[in-house]
C-alpha cells in the first residue's frame, strides 16, 4: 500500500512540475514572439534610415546640388 501511495505522490509531482514548464513555455513562447515583431519593426526602420542617408548623401554629392535648397543654420 505504502508503494501504491509513493507512486501517487510522484506522479502528483511530476504533472504539477509538468503544468508549471508548460506555462513557463508559454510565457517564454510570447516573449520571443514579441521580440520577433520588435525585431521586424527595428530592422524596417534601418532599411529605411540607410535608403534616406543614401539619398542625403546622393543628393550632397552631386555637382548639380543646390546650396539653396538647404536649410539655413540654426542661428538664422
């Protein structure tokens, strides 16, 4: 009787340690999830950064640039 008890207690514990991974798996699940779309979002900003810095670079390169069309210094 005393094993027949043991057993019980055991398989007690190793389904309440079973549960607790689960939502541990879960929560850890999302997280990574989020990290992904941030993730996403942050390297959509840098493409879009260096598509800018490219174009501001371009455009000051170029022989034909207008000095006018840039804006005054902030003292103006």
């Amino acid at each position: 009787m005393k094993d027949v008890e043991q057993l019980q207690n055991r398989i007690d514990n190793l389904e309440s340690q079973l549960a607790f991974q689960e939502d541990i798996i879960d929560s850890l699940n999302q997280r990574v999830t989020e990290h992904n779309k941030e993730l996403a979002e942050v390297a959509r900003r840098m493409k879009y950064l260096g598509e800018r810095l490219r174009q501001i670079q371009d455009n000051q390169s170029s022989p034909d640039a207008d000095p006018s069309a840039e804006p005054p210094p902030p003292h103006y």
